[in-house]
C-alpha cells in the first residue's frame, strides 16, 4: 500500500470518527429507541404488527413536531416556555372555527392557518428577544400566560369541532399497510430542516448558539437569526397542534401544558446541547419518541399513568447530566476540586487546620488630634437612591390603582375591609417574593413553584385532616420536605452544572407525579380549625395572617439587607467568577437560596390549603409567573444582582390590587392571566430601558 493510499485511509477514518462524535448524540438515542422497540416487543402478547407501528408513530408525533421547534430554538441559545400554550391555542382555533356542517375541510387551509397561528406567536417572540434584547425566558413565559389567557377567551371548556378529514389525513397511510402518514409528516419536517441547515442561515444559526458575539464580529445578522428562529418555531408548534386536533377530533384549552416537560426531555434525549450551537431535530425526534416507548412501557407493565411525570422528570435530569460530561463540565470540576480538597485535609494545610495568625498589614492612622472632623452622613434618599429609583413606581401605580378603585367601585380608601382584604390575599405573593425574589438575584429561576405549592399543600391535607394536634407535627414534616426539595434543585445547579431551567422545570414534574401518586388523583383531607381561623378569621377588623405578615417582611428585609447571607446572594447575582474570587461559597450559597425558595412555596402550600379548608391538585399553577412578575415589577434585575425585598413587596401590593379591581368587573378570568403577562413585559421593557440610559 502506497503512503497516499494510507493517507487517505487515515484522513477517512479521522471524518468518520468525527462525525460520529458530531452526531453521538443522536445515534446514542437511535439505539436506545431500538432497545426500547425490542422491549415492547418482548413483553407484548404478540410480535409488533403495522397496526402497532402506525400507533406508536402517531403517539409519539405531536411531542416530536413540537420538540423540533424547541430544538431549533435551543440550538440559537434561547428557551421558549410558550410552545404548548401555543399547540393549545391552535387546537382551540381549528376547533372553533371549523363548520359541523360543511361535508369536508380543506386539510391544506387548515393546516396553514395552524402554521400561521404559531409563525405569529413566534413573532411576537421573536420581536421582544431579538430586537428588544429582553430575556428569552421572561418572554416566552409572559406569552405562555397571555395566551392561556386568550385561549380561553376563545374557547373556556373542551368542545368544539374538528374535521374527520382531518384526522383521516395525518393519522391514516401513506402507503396502505406500509408507511403511516406521521412518519411521512415528520420526515417532511426534517427534509425541510436539512435544507435549512445546508443554507447560510443554518450555519448562521449553529455561529449564534455557539457564540453570539463572534458570529456579530464576523457580520452575521444576529438579530435577524433570532428573531427567524422563533418564527420557524412557532410553525412548528402550529403544525403540532394541528396533528393534536386531528388526533383528538375537539379541542381542550389546556391540551398543550403537559406537553413541556416532554419537548424540553426529547431535546436533550436527543443530544443537543443547552446553551445552544449543538445537535439537531434528527435526534429529538428520537427522543420523543424514547419517552413514549418508556411511558408505554410502564403502561403495559400496569404501573400507573401517574408515574409518566416522574419518569420524564427523572429523564430530562439524568439526560441533561450526561450530555453536560466533559472534562470541563461543572461535575467535572467540582470533582477534581473534591480530590484537592481531601488531599490538603490530608497533609494538614486545609485553611481550618493552620493556625489562624492575623496577616493583615498594620497601618498607623492618624491620632485622635490629627482627626479632621466627621463626615456628616448622607441623607436617606441619596443613601437608597437606587433602591427608591426601581422600587417606587410600583407604589406609585399601587396608589393609582386604590384611587381608581374607590372612583370605579367605590368603598376602598377609607375601608378597613379593603385594605384587610388586599393584605390578606397579597400574603401569599408576599412568601413567595423572598423565595423567587432571591432565586432571581443570583440569576436563576425556580420553576418548580407550582406543584412544591401543590404537593406541600396535599400532603399537610391529608396528614392534618382536620385535627389540630396534627398539625404540630405535620407542618416540620412539610417543612422538611421542601428543605429536600429545595436541596436536590440547589445540588443539581450548583455541583452538576445542570441549567436552573431544566432543573426546576423537572422537578417540577417529578413533584406532580408523586402529589398524583400520593392522592391517587383526589386529594384527601381538610384544613385543621386552628389553621382556617388563622387564615380567615378577624381580629377586630385584622385577620390574624395580616399581623404575621408584619413580622415575615421585617424578616425578609433584614434578611437580604442586612446578613451576611443577602450579601452573598447579591455577590453571586453580580457575578459567579467574582464571588468565587471574593471567598463566597458559590454552590453553598446557591443550594440555601433555592431551599429558601422551595420553603416559601411549603409556606404558601400550606397558608392555601387554611384559607380554603382544603388543598387541590394544581393549586399552585396560578402562582409562577405571578411569582416572577411581581419581583420584576417591584424592580429587580431578571439577570441577578439588583433588586430589593421592599420593591417586590410593591409590586405584590400592586398585582394584588390590581387583581381585586378586575374581580369587581365582569372580565372575564382569562383577562388576568393576559394582564400579567403584559404588565411582566412592560416592567422588564422599563428597567431595560433604565438600565442602558
């Protein structure tokens, strides 16, 4: 053999090994899926015929299309939390626009209207993160909000109508008896994705995800890209719910939810990287399809359909971890700091094992007459400037909101019962804005609030069932568990390297599946008495929770402003690298903060459950972005290190406020949710706008 001839051997077999590194990811889940297929195959009564396969095809369709959308967006460095609310949205439109009484639809109209719903939606996106520069997921989840909002304006319960042509298309045969029509459908997408890809916006799209500001540097339109990957996104969450409503025949204004965790699961089952510029739909859809097969699984091993949550959940972290594996991936690090730490404690020079001799140099000051005279101490507004530039306006349109209250509805300004009213239903936001509030100062976000609420407040429920003395014991039990759960959220940022995203949004999951398991899908169990009174009774004209209040806002001032745990969690929001070189501990300080918040959520789990005697399944699904947006609207920076307990305390007593004038109207319930998320934009656009000024 000629040295060209083995040249060119070697050359090949180095581009064959690196595009199997390239692609490790989705070739990694094609096997899995392959094992998973023999698995089914195993335990069912009979070999897979075409009948199975055209099944599981169209099962796992909708969570593929959707999670394609989601990947692209990913691959650009962004997140988007609207996408179900989105395939809702379509549903909801398809449903109620179709005529029951016309012979057939038009299968290409429909399915471009549900593209052109989603491309829309993605535009709206795209706008306020690629050219307003606001944070992807601030924005995706205000429009996940205002479009549950408008969803429900469009259609409140499931009905309506969907064409059986519908159906008969996408869930019917290509080929009869060879190829089912899902798979023709996602092979399309895919067909048009590697077209995509071979194009200049493809790689543009992989330079942005990668490092947005080379890709600038080198003249790469970063906000076009950006705002065109949510565009195309949103076309693919509008073909989702088009394959959901042919599948389902009606619609459900909250059909689209719990397909979120799934999509965020099939992305990294698939192998592409959060952060961005790595992997591809190829592998999602794989990944989608894995979580059906494991969910079925499950099924035909008679465990119940509660435990789906908890398997995605588990997933999605154990899937987020191993593709995060890399020499210089947090675990890796912290473990390497590990060996480093043992081997100092061994030879004895651990910082705590010398001993302690004050190096600090000596510097003479001045002798008392040598001392000119004191300074005189600035005035408190030239002291708290920047906390009263970002927290006033919130009390500015509190007070404007209480005037137009007593003009509109009248009995507010001079009413005990309004003001008792408004503090008591601002407690639970109150709570909440320590634990989220924090969470945002070091930068993170705790979407695991929902169902700690909800799990938190089934569980006390049941253990408490209406007896007092149960109560001494089962709120340390509550209590203790949102200390766990605040622990492996901390622990799995902070020494996995696991994004505070993933994290909290499947733990938030792996908590409704167990609160579903734990109740059997009905809560049982009552508020004890002593609670009830303590959330609903009066003290004169005070309800006894407004006096607590009181001394929980002290509380939490002090605590961020004046300990040395707030400082640390400021040091952290202003900077990991910085804190780290300031002697902050970086990964102590975080765990602490996202037990702090998963003890807050307890806290409101249990304050719900006394005022309304009972807990219930998604009881804390009102509550998350509620949650973030009064800490924003209060004037804390959404990326960490600015923000002040006080100004979140406005923005509660605002949002509250705001809320009881709506519920004195004939708005409809859908209006609120709306609201919330464009007041949460408004107030990030202002502080953006502060901050560059």
């Amino acid at each position: 053999m000629t040295s060209a001839a083995v040249s060119l051997s070697g050359s090949a077999g180095f581009s064959l090994r690196r595009a199997l590194m390239r692609h490790r990811g989705a070739l990694i889940a094609a096997a899995v899926l392959a094992i998973l297929l023999f698995i089914v195959d195993w335990i069912s009564a009979g070999p897979l015929t075409y009948f199975d396969v055209s099944f599981l095809s169209s099962g796992g369709a909708t969570s593929a299309l959707a999670a394609i959308g989601q990947t692209i967006v990913i691959l650009s460095g962004g997140f988007d939390l609207s996408a179900g609310a989105v395939i809702s949205l379509v549903n909801v439109v398809l449903a109620s626009s179709m005529d029951p009484m016309a012979p057939g639809a038009s299968i290409l109209l429909w399915t471009a209207v549900g593209i052109g719903v989603g491309m829309a939606v993605g535009a709206f996106n795209g706008f306020f993160i690629a050219v307003l520069r606001m944070q992807p997921i601030v924005v995706t989840l205000s429009t996940m909000f205002i479009l549950q909002g408008v969803t429900l304006l469009v259609m409140d319960k499931p009905g309506g109508f969907v064409s059986p042509d519908l159906g008969t298309f996408y869930l019917g045969d290509a080929i009869t008896g060879w190829l089912p029509m899902p798979l023709v459908v996602i092979g399309v997408v895919l067909l048009a994705w590697f077209w995509l890809k071979g194009t200049r916006f493809g790689t543009a799209l992989y330079a942005v995800g990668s490092d947005p500001d080379s890709a600038a540097a080198v003249g790469i339109n970063v906000v076009l890209v950006r705002f065109a990957v949510y565009v195309i996104a949103g076309g693919c969450y509008g073909l989702a719910g088009v394959f959901i409503s042919a599948q389902t025949g009606s619609a459900d204004p909250l059909v689209g939810n719990p397909l979120l965790l799934s999509m965020f699961a099939a992305v990294v089952v698939g192998g592409t990287r959060l952060g961005g510029g790595q992997g591809g739909p190829v592998g999602t859809v794989f990944g989608a399809y894995i979580l059906m097969m494991v969910v079925n699984i499950l099924l035909v091993l008679n465990v119940s359909a509660y435990y789906s949550t908890i398997a995605e959940g588990t997933i999605l972290v154990l899937a987020a971890l191993a593709g995060s594996l890399s020499h210089a991936s947090v675990l890796a690090v912290q473990l390497r700091a590990a060996r480093a730490r043992l081997a100092a404690w061994r030879a004895g020079i651990l910082p705590s094992q010398l001993e302690p001799i004050d190096r600090r140099l000596k510097i003479a000051g001045p002798t008392q007459n040598q001392r000119g005279p004191a300074s005189p101490r600035p005035a408190f507004r030239l002291r708290n400037a920047e906390t009263l530039r970002y927290a006033l306006p919130a009390y500015v349109c509190l007070l404007i909101i209480v005037v137009v209250t007593q003009v509109w509805l009248g009995r507010a300004i001079l009413n005990p019962g309004y003001w008792n009213s408004l503090l008591v239903l601002s407690s639970f936001l109150a709570v909440l804005a320590l634990g989220q509030g924090t969470v945002i100062l070091t930068g993170g976000l705790d979407l695991s609030v929902p169902w700690t609420i909800g799990i938190s407040g089934i569980i006390l429920a049941g253990m408490v069932n209406g007896s007092d003395a149960a109560l001494l014991y089962a709120l340390p039990v509550v209590l203790v568990m949102a200390c766990a759960i605040g622990f492996a959220n901390g622990f799995g940022i902070a020494y996995l390297g696991i994004s505070p995203i993933v994290m909290t949004l499947a733990t938030n999951g792996i908590l409704q599946g167990f609160a579903l398991v734990y109740s059997q899908g009905t809560p049982a169990g009552f508020s004890s008495p002593m609670l009830r009174w303590f959330m609903t009774a009066k003290l004169g004209f005070v309800t006894p929770i407004v006096l607590l209040m009181i001394v929980f806002v002290a509380v939490a001032v002090l605590l961020l402003g004046r300990t040395p745990f707030g400082r640390r969690v400021y040091g952290v929001g202003n900077g990991l690298r910085a804190a780290r070189l300031s002697g902050i501990g970086v990964e102590r300080t975080l765990i602490l903060v996202y037990m702090l918040s998963a003890v807050c959520a307890a806290l409101v789990g249990i304050m719900l459950t006394g005022f309304s005697g009972q807990a219930s399944l998604g009881m804390g699904d009102d509550y998350l972005l509620p949650s973030i947006a009064v800490v924003v609207v209060g004037g804390a920076l959404i990326t960490g290190g600015r923000g002040h307990y006080l100004g979140m305390l406005g923005g509660v007593l605002l949002l509250t406020a705001l809320q009881m004038l709506l519920a004195g109207t004939t708005l409809p319930y859908a209006t609120r949710a709306i609201l919330y998320g464009l007041v949460v934009l408004s107030a990030v656009m202002a502080l953006r706008e502060r901050r560059l000024q």
